[in-house]
C-alpha cells in the first residue's frame, strides 16, 4: 500500500509541475506553524478583490480546500481534484484529470493560494523548488511546533519552513511575521535575491502593523453586578448581571502612515488579527488600496473549528478551535479565553496534542499552568484523552479546585459531563488535536446541533464513520 501511494504521489507531483510550467499562475505559498490555513484563507478572500481582478486580470483564484498542504493535498489543489480517500478509482479519475490539463487547452486559474505544512523533512523544501511562487507568507513558528517527532529538532522543522523564502521567483515578494526574531531572520538569508520583503503584526517595526485589538460583544452594558457560582462551587465573584455575547474582533491595520479600522464577526483571538495582517500584507504587494483591503478582510469567513463563535445551549457561548492543536495554539486559545468579558463560568475543554514526541509531557505541563493561570479558582478545566492528564494534574499543582478539574478518556464522556452543567452566560473553549475528535464536544454542546455539518469540522461521511 505504501508502495502504491509513493507511485500515485509522484505522478501527481509530475502532473502539477507540467501544469504549472504551461499556464503559469500567479502563486502564493503560505507555511509557518501557526495560523496558516486562516491566513490563505484570508488572502484568497483579498485576492478575490475586484479592483485586483480588473486591473491584473486575475479573475479566477483557486486556494487549498481545508487544510490540504501534505503530499498529497497539494498536488490536487494545482489540479483541482478532490481527495479520493480510499478509492482506487477515484485516484485514476484525478490523474486522468492532471493529463487532461496537460495535453488539451484548459480553462485554469490565474492565481493559486496553496498551504504547505511540514510532516517530514524535505515537505516544503522539495516542492518550493518546483512552485518557485510569487509570494512567500512565513507565519508563526513555533518554539515546539506540531509534527516536530518527525524531525530531529524543532531548528530543523524552522529551517525547513525557511527553505520556502529561498525559492522565491526573482522579483517576488516574502511576507514575514515581525513578532518573532527568528522568522524576521529569514530576511537576511533573501538579502542578496531579488526579492521585496514585507514585514506583518502588533510590533512597532511591523510594516503593516496592527494595533487597538479588542473583542467586540452584542447586547447592553450593564453598571449592575451580582454573585455568581461556578462549575466547582461558589465562587463569589462580582460579575455582570447582564450577559454580552462576544461577536468577534476588531483592530486598527496601520501602514506607511495610514490607519483603517477592521471589524470581523464570528471569530476571536490574536490568532486571526495575525493572518487578516498577512492577508493585508500580500493585497499591498499586489499593489492593492488600503481600503480595496479592508473591505475583503471584513467580510472575511473564518474556516471551520479554528477559534469560531458558535451559540452554545442554554445561552452560553462556544468557542470551536477543535481542527487541530499545537502548544503555541492552544496557548493562544487560552490567551483568547482570559480576555473575555463573561457572566458565568469560563470552562476550557482541551484534548491531547499529538506529534510532539519527547517534547509531549513538558508540553502538555505547560498548557496546565497556563489554564489555571486563566481560569483561576472559578473557571472549570476538562481535559479529553491520555496525555492531556497531564495537564489536569499540572492545573491542580497550580491552584485549581480539584472540583474542578475533570479528566475523560473521549470527547464523548466529556460531552456528556459538559450537557449537564452548562449553563447561561458561560464561556466554553474546546480544542484538541485531529484524532481526539473533539468536534463532538462541540455538536453536544451547540444550540442548534442540526447545523453542525454546516459549522464544524470534519462532517464528511468518511470522518464520521470513523470510531
């Protein structure tokens, strides 16, 4: 089997490098460790722009479906094929579809927005050769990043997200995140190319730098306050009385002397104001106005189970960051979590996070501390599979009731735990990695769990069949 995937990996590698070579679209390749497949996304919505459209003729632009950057995912994105899971005919019918594009005059993109991830050594620096792309978007990359048990250290997986700036066609551009000194490196390594380099965040030095971002909320803000308990008891806190949804955030975008406010619903966290800066970013290279920009990023459609607002039952709030889980995420998520405003309990329901190896347990320990640094002696922390046990035990060490930390072997049970107890005004985050499935948690806990196929991640049949 293995064998056999090798071969249908190379064809299709072979087929997107001759399409390439005959249509010759504009790329943008976009890797880091964090927050890369928000930031297509985002890209792809600026690059939808019609003003770009009009004036660059690049009014067809295909992305990456979901989050397909692996061996296979990104050849079928330069082909436009679907993944054909197990079916053996469904990779003939993709391969006969790369031939076609190959020997007959086709209809085909003028602009490809793909993602690249890292599994193992050579993912990004084997294909980048062959996309040479226009633009190169480095986000975060993680002092532990995902997958890191695949190479021999975590220097190694940041040289290999690196090697996409290296590859840049002359005259290119590469997009750097400017709240890390060691991406912001990658500058001097492209010094001598003839490439443009533009540098993105919440930094001073950040040529497109964003600032004043907060959360926004619904409702009326109320001078009136009262004791709540929570999950793990009373806890006499003066809270609200009046419950404020949060809606979703907004910062002001900054650039060469002009400022313009972003307003996005829907979703929370610094982990998107980075990719809509991204985003912002790459519209500038095109040589886009600020405001054609901004009007793409506030319509801006954040992709499912990546720190979502979604209505949760009995009048609380759900956050969805259950598509996958890394140190730097979550604790991005927990960071998230502590600024909201709330009128019940902050819960934080976090599952394991795979593919760290040796690094798992001190991780896992980490994410511990910092979930009681976040929710205190009133919040309520859940934690869903073997490893995340750990990170129980860690929160208790570090002041958390025993009451009120509670560790499952499945996002079932947890599910189950949670129904019961949710109540108005709280404020729950779920996340976790891929195979703890806790978009589960989610489904139980939504107002309306008919529209999960519409909402959550992974509600392809193939992924709900599975145990």
């Amino acid at each position: 089997m293995a064998f056999i995937k090798k071969i249908i990996v190379w064809i299709l590698t072979v087929e997107s490098r001759l399409i390439l070579r005959k249509y010759k679209p504009f790329i943008v390749a976009v890797t880091g460790s964090v927050g890369k497949t928000s930031t297509k996304d985002a890209i792809y919505d600026v690059f939808k722009s019609p003003a770009l459209c009009t004036e660059d003729h690049m009014c067809h632009v295909r992305k990456s479906e979901k989050s397909m950057n692996s061996e296979f995912g990104l050849p079928l994105t330069i082909i436009g094929a679907p993944t054909a899971w197990r079916s053996v005919s469904g990779w003939l019918r993709n391969i006969k579809l790369g031939a076609g594009l190959i020997f007959k005059k086709q209809p085909y993109p003028d602009c490809l927005i793909l993602e690249l991830g890292a599994d193992h050594p050579g993912d990004i620096m084997r294909p980048s050769k062959w996309l040479r792309p226009d633009i190169a978007v480095i986000t975060r990359v993680s002092k532990t990043p995902v997958h890191v048990e695949f190479f021999d250290s975590p220097e190694q997986v940041f040289e290999e997200k690196a090697s996409l700036a290296k590859n840049v066609k002359k005259g290119g551009t590469v997009i750097l995140f400017a709240d890390d000194e060691k991406v912001m490196s990658i500058a001097e390594r492209v010094k001598d190319k003839d490439v443009k380099v533009i540098s993105f965040g919440l930094s001073e030095n950040a040529q497109v730098k964003g600032s004043a971002d907060k959360m926004t909320y619904d409702g009326a803000d109320s001078q009136e306050w009262k004791v709540e308990s929570g999950i793990g008891g009373s806890d006499f806190r003066f809270q609200p009385s009046t419950f404020r949804a949060p809606t979703g955030i907004s910062f002001t975008l900054e650039t060469d002397g002009a400022s313009v406010q972003v307003t996005v619903k829907g979703i929370l966290g610094k982990v998107y104001t980075y990719p809509l800066l991204a985003a912002a970013a790459t519209g500038i290279a095109r040589s886009l106005k600020l405001d054609e920009v901004v009007t793409s990023l506030n319509a801006f459609e954040a992709p499912h189970g990546r720190m979502n607002i979604i209505p949760g039952m009995n009048e609380s709030t759900l956050i969805d960051d259950t598509y996958n889980s890394s140190p730097d995420a979550a604790l991005a998520a927990l960071e998230a979590l502590k600024e909201i405003e709330y009128a019940g309990t902050k819960i934080a329901v976090l599952g394991d996070m795979m593919e760290l190896g040796k690094y798992s347990a001190d991780e896992h320990r980490r994410i511990g501390r910092e979930a009681a640094g976040v929710l205190g002696a009133s919040g309520c922390l859940i934690t869903v599979g073997p490893r995340s046990k750990i990170t129980a035990e860690e929160a208790v060490k570090f002041g958390m009731p025993e009451t009120s930390v509670m560790s499952f072997d499945s996002a079932q049970e947890a599910a189950a735990q949670l129904v019961s107890t949710v109540k108005k005004g709280d404020v729950t985050l779920i996340k976790g990695s891929q195979s703890v499935r806790m978009e589960r948690v989610v489904k139980a806990l939504m107002r309306d769990p008919e529209k999960s196929a519409d909402l959550l991640v992974r509600q392809e049949k193939e992924w709900l069949d599975k145990k």
